[in-house]
C-alpha cells in the first residue's frame, strides 16, 4: 500500500526503532509510548485490520503472538505481565490502517482501557 505509514515502514522507507524482524513480522517500539515498554507488532503483508484476515491468514496470527510472547521475555514483562492490544477502526481507537498489535508493559495497565 504506497500511503500507509506501517508499509513505508516495513520497506524502511520510514525510519523506526526496531526490535524484531523476520520474513512475516516486523516489532518497533511506538514513537509515543502509553507504558515504559509499548511495542507495535506489524505483519509486513498490509491488512487494513483485523477484519481483512482470511482463513488462510490464521498461521500469521499465531506468529505474531509467539512474537509477542518471545518479546515480552527479552523486554522482562512477562513476569509482572503485559497486555496485547489491537484496535478496529475509528470506534475502537485504529488510527493507521494497517493491522497492528500494541505490546505494552512494565507498568500496572488500568481496565477499563478507556
């Protein structure tokens, strides 16, 4: 997609902080951070959101949260704890349109979220 900020990211087009890349998954940390770890874990391939995942996507799914677990080790919050977030258009707080997941710890999360 040649507008969407997370592509230009993934074809490093725009600089970012990275903190996990393989061949399906690219994790950096968020440029305005909600806690002291708040990473955003991207599928490369653009997804508008999580309502364009097929049947045939699942597998991606399931990688990006073995991303999102191996990191919360490396980043140390997966003893205290941590939250995975993903948000679904305008209503549900999406503000780039290409699906994402936010990792956020190292700091007690209120609920509800807001």
């Amino acid at each position: 997609m040649p507008d969407c900020l997370f592509c230009k990211i993934v074809n490093k087009e725009i600089p970012s902080d990275i903190v996990y890349e393989d061949d399906q998954v690219l994790a950096f940390r968020d440029i305005e951070p909600q806690s002291p770890v708040h990473i955003l874990v991207i599928p490369k391939e653009h997804f508008a959101s999580i309502l364009h995942i097929q049947s045939e996507n699942f597998e991606l799914l399931g990688h990006i949260f073995q991303v999102c677990n191996q990191l919360a080790h490396e980043f140390d919050i997966d003893e205290s704890g941590f939250r995975i977030v993903n948000n679904c258009k305008e209503d549900g707080g999406q503000t780039v349109n290409h699906l994402h997941f936010h990792l956020l710890g190292g700091r007690k999360l209120a609920w509800p979220p807001g």
